[in-house]
C-alpha cells in the first residue's frame, strides 16, 4: 500500500477480518469488509473515485468492477488494498 499512497493512487482495503486485519498505518482508508456485494463494492468504488473525472480513472475504475467476483469469493480473509 505504501507504493500505491505514494504514487497518489486511491485504494481500500478488502478484508475478511475488516479494519481488525487493516495495519494501523492505513485506518484512515476504506475497509470493506468480506463478504459483500457486488452493490456494496460498486458504492466503495464510487466513493473512493469520486473526485476523478479523467479517462484513464474512469478506464481503470471499470476494469476494478469486473474484479467483484473475483474478491467476494476469495477465500482469503486477510486485507488486501483495492486500487483505482
């Protein structure tokens, strides 16, 4: 997550354990917690991409979309950081 914070890339976290598995260097981020929704996935998105409005944002916040599937199944319930 450092990499991606220091790059100015907007990320969450994904976690089976919700904030509890979330390093406290990171509490101030999004934590959505396993299981959820493609609908409660699509809101965090939205919310985390709210202030980007260019085409290649736009292009990797719908590419993230078609990964819902992917992390609501995953059997892993440690945090792992989403980013746009």
């Amino acid at each position: 997550p450092a990499a991606i914070a220091d790059r100015g890339i907007p990320f969450m976290f994904c976690s089976g354990y919700g904030r509890l598995g979330i390093p406290d260097t990171w509490l101030d981020r999004r934590c959505v917690a396993k299981p959820f929704s493609a609908e409660q996935l699509s809101e965090a998105l939205s919310e985390l991409t709210s202030g980007l409005t260019t085409a290649a944002a736009l292009a990797r916040y719908s590419a993230l979309l078609h990964l819902t599937s992917a992390c609501s199944a995953s059997a892993s319930p440690t945090a792992a950081p989403l980013a746009v």
